[in-house]
C-alpha cells in the first residue's frame, strides 16, 4: 500500500482514536499495528469479526473487557526448561488465567454462531482461551498483587515466617530494656530501636562508646550520634540471619516449583495471551462502531459493484466533537472519475480525505462511520495528492512537488486503485494546468481506476458526459449566508464564489465590478447557468418541503377519520349484537307462550274453550312484546323527523339496510342494492353514527341488502337502469334480481327507459338466460309501457 497515501489520509490518526477504546495496552498497541489488507475475502471475515463482537458488545450492556496483563517476558522465562518467575511475573502470569477464564465464559453463547456465510467469527479466538482453575488458585494462593509471597504459600513458609516475627519482637524488647539501664549521660533524648544497615541497633551519645562496647553501624550528620549494636543483641540477630536465609531458600524452593508446574503449558498460555489481545482489538473496533452508530459494510472488488457511501462521516471530525455533516455518494461501475467543485473553505479537502479514509479502514478490519447499504470496494493500492505541502514551498515548488506525486500515481495505478487528487491544475497557468489536469483525468479513466478529483478550473467542470466515465458533484454553499452546507451534490459542478466571498468580507464595490467584467465570457456564463440552477433546485427543494408537510397533514387527518370510523363502526355493530340478543329474547318468550298454549288446549276436556283461551294467551303475549318493543326504540314520528335524503335506514324486520332516496308525504323511496322500494317513512328506523352521503358512499349497500326476511305489504319493487350504458347494465340487473328472489317476491319492474331500445334489447338478452325467470314482458299502460320490463319468477 502506498506509504504516502496512509500518511496523507492519516490512517494512524484513525487508528489512534480507536485504539484509545482498548483495555491494555497490548491491546492499543495491537489497533495501532493494524494495515490495510488487499484481499477481499479476509476483508470481509475481519468486519465480520469485529460485526459478531459489536452484536456480542450489544447483547451484554456493560460488560467490560478482562485487563490482559503483558506476560511476554514471563513467558519467555518459563519456556526455558529450568527458568524461575519471579513474584510479580506469577501474578501477571494469574492475571492472564483470570482474563482467559472470564472471556471464555462470557463469549460461549456467541464464539460458535455462524455467521450468513456458515464461519464462526469468534471460534478462533475461544478455542484458543486456555482455562487452569487449578493454577489460577494456587498462584493466587502464593503470591499477592505486588508480587511478594503470602504465608499460604507453604506450610514451611508459614512457619519460618512465624518465628522471624517472633525473633524480631524478642530482639526489640531486649534492646528497649538495655536501653533503661545506661545511664541518662549516653542515652540521645526520645531514643528509640531501629534499624541500620539491616540490624537492629540503639542511638547513642559518642562519649557511650566506650560503656557498652559492640559494633557501631551508622552515625548521625553531625557525629554526635552513634548508631550501635550491643553485644547483648548479636546472638540473637545471628538467630534471626538464620531464619531470614531460610525464608529465601524456602521462597526460591516455592518460586522454582510453581514455574515448574507452568513450563509445560507456556505455548498455551502464549496462545491464549494473543487471543485475549486480539479480542482486545476487536472489541476496541466494535466499541467505536457503536458510538459512531456504524454499520458493518459490505465490501466487493473494485470492479464487481461499484462504490456506495451512506450516511459517511470523517472519523477524525467525530472525535472532536465538532457538528459532522454526513453525506453520501454513489458511483456505478460506469463513472470511474469523480470531480468535486465547490467553494473554498467548502469541506472538499475534508471530503476527498474520507473517502479514502472510510476505505482503508475497512481494509485495515475497521469499520467505517457508515450507514447501512454502504458498499466498499477492497482496493489494491490508495494514492493520494491532497496537497498537504503548499505550506512549506510555494510557487514552483509547489506545483512541482504535486507534479512528483502525480508522476509516481501514474506510474503505479491500475484498474485496482483508488486516486484521490486535491486542487488539480493549481500552481501554474491555469489553462496549461487545466489541459494537464484534463490529460491525467482522461488517463486515469481510461485505466479504470477509481478517482476523486477536486478543482476550482472551469475547463474541468465541463468534462461530464455520457459515456466518458466521468461525473461531475459540488459541496453546496449557502449564497445568501455565505457559508458552507457540506452537502453534496451528484450530477452537477459547483460555484467557486470567489467575487461573492470578496464582496462579502467588504472588498471595494468598483473593484469587484472590475474583477467581474474581466471574467472569461465561458466561464461567466457557466457561473450563470450554475446560479440560476441553483436557484430552480431551492425554489424545488422548497416546494418539496411544503408537498411534504401537506401530506402530513393530510396523512393525520385521514387516521382521525378511520378512528372515528371504527367508533362508529364499533358502535354499530355493538347496536346490532344488542337487537339481535333482544329480538332472541322476545323469541323464547313466544315460543314459551305457545308452548304452554298447546298444553292448555291438550289438557282440557272444553277444547273450545281452551283454543279461545290459548289465543287470547298468545295474543296478549304479542301485545306485551310489541309494547316492549316500541318502549325500546323511538317513536315513529320521532325516526320519521331524523330521516333525509342520504339517510342510511334499517327496514322493517331489522336486518335489511338501505339509503333514503327521495321522502314525499310521509313516504320514502328507499335504495336497497340495485332495487328501489317505496314504504311508509314511519317503518324505517334510522341508522345511528353512520348516517349521512360520506358513509353511504363509503360503503355498498348491496352486501346489506340479501338479508330482510320480513313482510313487505306496502313495498313496490323495482331495478332503475335509467342512465346506464349498454355495457353497463349487467352487473345492477344481476344483483336486483338477486336481491328480489331472497325478498321472495313473484314479480318485479326493470325500468330501461324507451331512448334508442339498445338497453332494452341488453336486458331482454340477459333475462333470456336467466334460470330464474319464468317470463317477462313490456309494461303496459300504466306501467311505463315500452320503458318497463315486467319480470316474473318461477
């Protein structure tokens, strides 16, 4: 990968931010060694890995990854046969253990979950997990976290220990009491036992030399002071040398058989050190994913599918908490030159370095700050001229220095490369940079490399075109506050708003009028043209804003009309269990009347009278339930008032519904599917929360029409056809005569209108063959005559 490429685009500085979310510092160190990788099957399983782990981070709020200790140096002691750990290298050695064991159990359920293409990600690194509860306990039985010995290290151990502290006290009191029968002449004020050069000795004035005698170990500052071990005292240090040279054999006896015990399994606790490493840095990735909100991409190569950035943020801008603008991009395998045109200080530097940022961190195993449906191709080889070195030459220097990069991209880019070039033609003559920048564009696109050009040239912004492979897009640039949106745009080149800036920052008005009139007239008109394009896409965008919120609105009011729908809807059918469990009721109750009725009759001997009796039984019983039925609804002057044209209605019998036509001297001519019926206004029983055109219309009244089984004494039944085309009268006819067969009427009018004939020609042809038809006829006079058809049944 090309050296100056990473350093342009600042992987390492990418890398650092994520490596900062390790847990140790092998583990950082590990994130910082990451490269990018070129092959695309490797690519995808290490984004895969880091995918399972963010899965595996998500499932277990607040788990946090085990400290790994770096045992690199113990272990390489232990792998030499004989070789001694010393204390602190034990206790890395049991942090290790620790580590192994908590991972290992943590990452069970998810180490063997495989993945869409059946690999298990994590296996790898679980079954590399080596777990010694044993060792774990015994070196935590040995030593402590500062790597001394504990007690329970041995028996012997214990034991020494034991009467090394009992020496020491034996020592101490003896000294104390030596100390009370010199005289107060030697004897230094506030004098105390202490220790020096590992012995135990007592502070005396010089001229007490001579008086207590035995070995002098130190002496103050000043020589007044002496420090000295009386006679008294060195047997019993002897004794306590003695217990201290056992301590060491005995510590040295413990040290050699734990190592002991470790040198057998030092490659598998080397393995599982590298794998608790490794997890350490996939769990650092998956831990920056999630708080960049990412989404593990998918990766191709550079010439299966094209590039795709969604929802793209620059890694680096996320890490200083700064308000990043996402943007995405696509490019078809067809456009293989990006030219990016905008104004200075529009994010275009910024745009060209994410791009190949997001790239080669997705090579490198990391995944990108992307949004799901990002595409990423695996690239061979990233070359970047971002132009970092304008600040240290100038001029020519300048421009040649761009000319050395673009000289070494040329030599080395193929069909497998992603190229990023920053202010392309700048440093010189801006038409021989122009026809430079045009030359190595058309080279570039013709290799098929993958290539995202920034320029401010004019002659660059013309280059898009069909079949060229190369495309034009602009940062936009807010022109009435003059500043950046870092929104981009495909399909179209950008202004540099260089005048506009100057007028902005209070340059003089005849001066810019000047700069102005000296522009090149092509390059004035394109400047035009892209304002008043602009323009339009603002007034649109607008537009589009308020199309949108229209149909919000429009969106919430057509909810709160099928809520309130399915209240009303609600409330009818409610309405219609409550009829139906009344009318039930009343049922039972007549039956059980005539029940008792024909009892009556059976059991007397007066027949006669008893028939008379049973009648007047079943007939007061009628009486009380019309009664209960009339109490139960309103009056029928009162349903009579609620009626209108447009009212949805129950007939008499409870179940047929229809819509009131036409009311005319307490009459009502009611629709009941494809049939009309003229009956007493009084009889029909208004349909609550429903009623109205808006309901009537929403809902057929065919459906509801099949279902009244009840009289009909006063009904005229009739199917309008007036108004309908040839073709038309099919389907009304059919269901009219449906619904006139269910009413179990014998005869019924089908009114055609006389016109030209053709509809009733139509309708004699489908009576005809209607099975259900006896007969039928012209009306007579009186009827409708030629107008009328009268159908009989069978």
């Amino acid at each position: 990968m090309n050296a100056h490429g990473l350093t342009v685009l600042d992987l390492q500085g990418a890398l650092d931010q994520v490596a900062g979310r390790a847990a140790s510092p092998l583990g950082r160190e590990a994130v910082r060694a990451l490269r990018p990788l070129t092959d695309v099957g490797a690519v995808a399983r290490e984004l895969g890995r880091v995918g399972r782990v963010m899965e595996f981070a998500e499932g277990i709020p607040g788990w946090g990854m085990p400290a790994v200790p770096d045992a690199r140096e113990a272990l390489d002691r232990i792998r030499i046969e004989g070789g001694v750990l010393e204390g602190l290298e034990l206790h890395r050695i049991r942090l290790l253990l620790a580590a192994s064991r908590v991972l290992s159990e943590s990452l069970v359920p998810a180490s063997g979950a495989e993945d869409e293409r059946g690999d298990a990600p994590l296996l790898d690194i679980t079954s590399a997990l080596w777990v010694s509860a044993d060792l774990e306990a015994e070196i935590a039985r040995t030593v402590d976290e500062d790597g001394g010995l504990l007690d329970t290290a041995s028996r012997d151990l214990k034991r020494i220990r034991a009467g090394l502290r009992s020496a020491h006290g034996r020592i101490v009191r003896a000294l104390e009491g030596y100390i009370g029968t010199l005289p107060q002449r030697f004897v230094v004020e506030d004098g105390s036992v202490t220790i020096r050069e590992g012995r135990y000795v007592i502070p005396l004035r010089r001229e007490g030399r001579g008086h207590v005698g035995g070995v002098v170990h130190d002496e103050s500052g000043t020589g007044a002071t002496i420090f000295v071990e009386p006679p008294i005292a060195v047997d019993a240090m002897n004794d306590l040398r003695d217990l201290e040279r056992d301590e060491r054999r005995e510590t040295q006896r413990i040290l050699r058989s734990l190592s002991a015990r470790l040198h057998p399994f030092c490659d598998a606790l080397a393995a599982s050190l590298d794998a608790l490493v490794e997890f350490d840095s996939l769990h650092a990735r998956a831990r920056a994913a999630l708080e960049w909100r990412a989404v593990v991409p998918e990766v191709c190569a550079p010439h299966d599918r094209g590039l795709r950035l969604v929802e793209a943020r620059h890694p680096l801008l996320l890490a200083q908490g700064v308000q990043v603008v996402p943007y995405d991009l696509e490019m078809d395998l067809t456009e293989r030159t990006l030219v990016v045109s905008g104004p200075n200080t529009g994010g275009k530097s910024v745009f060209l370095k994410a791009v190949g940022l997001m790239a080669l961190m997705s090579q490198s195993g990391v995944v990108p700050p992307v949004g799901s449906g990002t595409v990423l191709p695996v690239f061979g080889d990233v070359f970047a001229d971002i132009g970092d070195e304008q600040s240290i030459a100038e001029s020519l220097s300048t421009f040649s220095a761009h000319l050395e990069n673009l000289r070494e991209i040329l030599s080395a880019a193929d069909a497998g490369s992603l190229v990023l070039i920053d202010e392309m033609g700048t440093g010189t003559d801006p038409t021989e940079g122009a026809a430079l920048s045009r030359a190595i564009i058309d080279e570039l696109t013709s290799r098929g490399c993958l290539s995202v050009v920034t320029s401010h040239l004019g002659a660059l912004k013309t280059l898009d075109g069909e079949g060229t492979g190369v495309v034009n897009a602009s940062l936009q640039f807010d022109s009435d506050r003059m500043q950046p949106t870092y929104r981009l745009t495909k399909g179209r080149p950008g202004r540099s708003y260089g005048l506009a800036i100057a007028r902005r920052l209070g340059f003089p008005t005849d001066l810019l009028d000047r700069a102005q009139a000296l522009v090149d007239g092509g390059a004035a008109s394109l400047e035009d043209l892209l304002e008043r394009l602009e323009s339009r896409e603002r007034e649109a965008a607008a537009l589009v804003g308020e199309l949108e919120r229209r149909d919000a609105v429009s969106s919430e009011r057509a909810a709160e009309v099928e809520r309130r729908q399915a209240v009303l809807d609600e409330r009818e059918r409610r309405a219609e269990r409550d009829a139906r469990e009344e009318a039930r009721k009343l049922l039972l109750d007549a039956r059980s009347e005539v029940e008792a009725a024909i009892r009556e009759v059976r059991d007397a001997e007066d027949v006669a009278a008893a028939a008379a009796g049973a009648r007047r039984r079943v007939e007061e019983a009628a009486r009380r339930q019309a009664e209960s039925l009339r109490a139960s609804r309103p009056s029928s002057s009162d349903r009579a008032s609620e009626l209108a044209e447009g009212s949805r209605v129950r007939l008499p019998g409870g179940t047929t519904r229809g819509r009131v036509l036409e009311l005319r001297e307490g009459r009502a001519v009611v629709a009941v599917g494809g049939l009309r019926m003229e009956v007493p206004a009084a009889d029909l029983e208004p349909i609550r929360g429903g009623g109205g055109s808006q309901e009537a219309s929403a809902r057929p009244e065919a459906s509801a029409a099949v279902g009244w089984s009840g009289p009909m004494p006063t009904a005229r039944m009739e199917i309008d056809l007036r108004g309908l085309r040839v073709d038309e009268v099919e389907l009304p006819l059919g269901r009219g005569l449906d619904a006139a067969v269910l009413e179990g009427l014998s005869e019924v009018r089908v009114i055609h209108g006389k016109g030209t004939g053709a509809v009733r020609s139509r309708v004699q042809e489908l009576l005809k063959v209607e099975a259900r038809v006896a007969e039928f006829r012209l009306g007579v006079a009186g009827e409708g005559g030629a107008g009328v058809t009268v159908v009989r049944f069978r």
